[in-house]
C-alpha cells in the first residue's frame, strides 16, 4: 500500500507535467520564447518550495543538508531544468507529436542507464511494457501520417536531448538525497534548474524578456502545476519505487499531453491514437499492478 502510494503521486506528478505542452504553446501565442518561460517557471517554484520549507521543521533540514548533499541536489535541478529548457526548445523547430515521442524515449534510456551504471537488469516483463510503450507512443503521436510532422534535425536534436536528460534525472533523483527531507530536496532542485537555465540563456534572458502582468500570470500558473507540485511529488516518490518504474510510469505524461492539445488547443485525435493512448495506460496499470503484487509477496 505504501508504494501504491508514491506510484499514485509520481503518476500525479506525470499528469501535471503533461498538460504543460498545450499551456506553454497558448504562452507562445502571447510573444514569450523558450528561455523565460522555463527560468521563470523554475525561479518561481525555488521561491515557493523555499517557503514551504521555511514553514516546515527547519531543524530537522538544516541537520539533513551538508555539503556534498545539497550540491549533488543542485546539480540534479540542473538536469531538470536542462530538461525542461530543451524540450520547449525543440517545439520551435519541431511539431509537438514528433517532440513529444521523442522525450518519451526516457523510458528505456533510464533502464539502460540503470543496467549500465548499477547493473539493474531490467526483468522481462518490465521489457515488454517498454516494447508495448513504445508501440503506444508512436500510435498516439499519429507518426502514421508522416506528412503532417514538421521535420528539423536540429528539432530532433534538442528533443533527444531532452529525453536524455530526464532520464538521467530521474535515475539521479532516484539515488541523491534519500535522507533529505522533500522541502529541502526540491528547493534545491529548482535552484539548480533556475540556475542552469540562466546561466545558458543569461543574455536573452536578461535582454529580450516582457515582464508585465500578463507574463507575471503565465508564470506563476506554469510554475505551480508545471514545477512545483510534480517536483515536490517526485522527491518525495522516486526515491522510494525508483528509477526504471516511476520511467515508466512518468510515461503518463504523453497520453495526457495529446488529451490536453486536445481538450486546449482542439488538435484532431484519430482512433488510432485513442488506441495508443489505452495501449500505453493499460501497459502503466500493468507494471504498476506488477510491482504492487511482488512488494506484497516480499513483505
């Protein structure tokens, strides 16, 4: 029941992340560009974690955080923040189906990176979800219809980047900072986001951003369902069911980016990707049944 628990709030975390696709697109409409979007998104969930913080038990944090710790977690908001930058990136070059299908590829690379870096052979059955995954994804992305995709060799480069990154994210966030408390652990990680963010778009940043009302309410919408939440849910989480399951299940977050472009942005949806869709949802159930059922008979 306890890991049901953190596979609930990953797939949480999973949804949210999911929608920012179709919100940041109507951002897009409005003028902004990549750049501030992401750094306002991930400046503004620093301030908000670190007042969640200050209102949590600041001893206990203060015990928890020393040296190589809380550097590691800044470097970890680096990959996310990396991650979140690239991905908004790649949609400029890029249709959003074939950007979205890119960064699904997650999935298997935080297996073989799992596998690689600490021999965690991933079983059989965890195989054949990835196998049924990535049938989904390429169904849902409607990648049948070739014609309709936009095609950019830089686009495509910025999207793989991105899915490389939130692997190694998610496979860092499964290992650095157990003893942390959440509060700490994602202030830190946004600060290494905000910071990473800035350091590579400083001048852009600095030099071409519209700061005004409009903006100010993109950003704090984007940053409490975009950031906030889904990295406080996967501090808290990931650590707790690890790397290769909650990939998998983060992979959530396709089948709701394309019923969001759907429901937001009113984009076409063919059965075909309905099908993909249920594919991809029936083969999460599954692993998450899965998994569920062996801690049982372990305990």
């Amino acid at each position: 029941m306890k890991n049901f628990k953190y596979s609930l709030m990953v797939l949480l975390g999973g949804i949210m992340y999911g929608t920012m696709s179709s919100f940041v697109k109507l951002s897009y409409a409005s003028g902004y560009h990549a750049a501030e979007i992401a750094f306002s998104m991930s400046l503004i969930s620093a301030v908000l974690l670190g007042v969640a913080l200050l209102f949590s038990n600041r001893k206990i944090n203060r015990v928890k955080l020393r040296g190589k710790s809380a550097i590691s977690l800044l470097l970890v908001g680096s990959l996310i923040g990396l991650t979140n930058f690239l991905y908004y990136l790649s949609v400029s070059y890029i249709s959003a189906s074939l950007a979205i299908v890119i960064l699904m590829q997650f999935t298997w690379f935080s297996l073989l990176l799992e596998w690689l870096i600490f021999r965690q052979r991933p079983g059989r059955l965890e195989l054949a979800i990835v196998l049924f995954i990535l049938v989904g994804t390429v169904m849902a992305g409607n990648l049948f219809q070739a014609e309709a995709l936009s095609f950019s060799w830089r686009g495509m480069a910025f999207a793989l980047a991105s899915s490389f990154t939130y692997a190694v994210y998610i496979v860092a966030n499964s290992r650095v900072g157990k003893e942390v408390k959440w509060q700490s652990k994602s202030t830190l990680i946004m600060i290494g986001s905000a910071l990473i963010i800035f350091i590579v778009n400083a001048r852009t940043i600095v030099s071409d951003s519209h700061l005004n009302y409009t903006f100010l309410l993109w950003a704090v919408f984007l940053a409490a369902v975009g950031t906030t939440i889904p990295t406080a849910l996967f501090a808290a989480s990931i650590p707790k069911i690890g790397a290769a399951t909650s990939a998998i299940l983060m992979t959530v977050e396709f089948p709701v980016a394309v019923l969001c472009a759907y429901i937001v942005l009113h984009e076409a949806i063919s059965p075909v990707q309905i099908a993909g869709i249920i594919m991809m949802l029936a083969s999460i159930a599954a692993m998450n049944y899965y998994k569920s059922s062996k801690t049982k008979k372990e305990s």
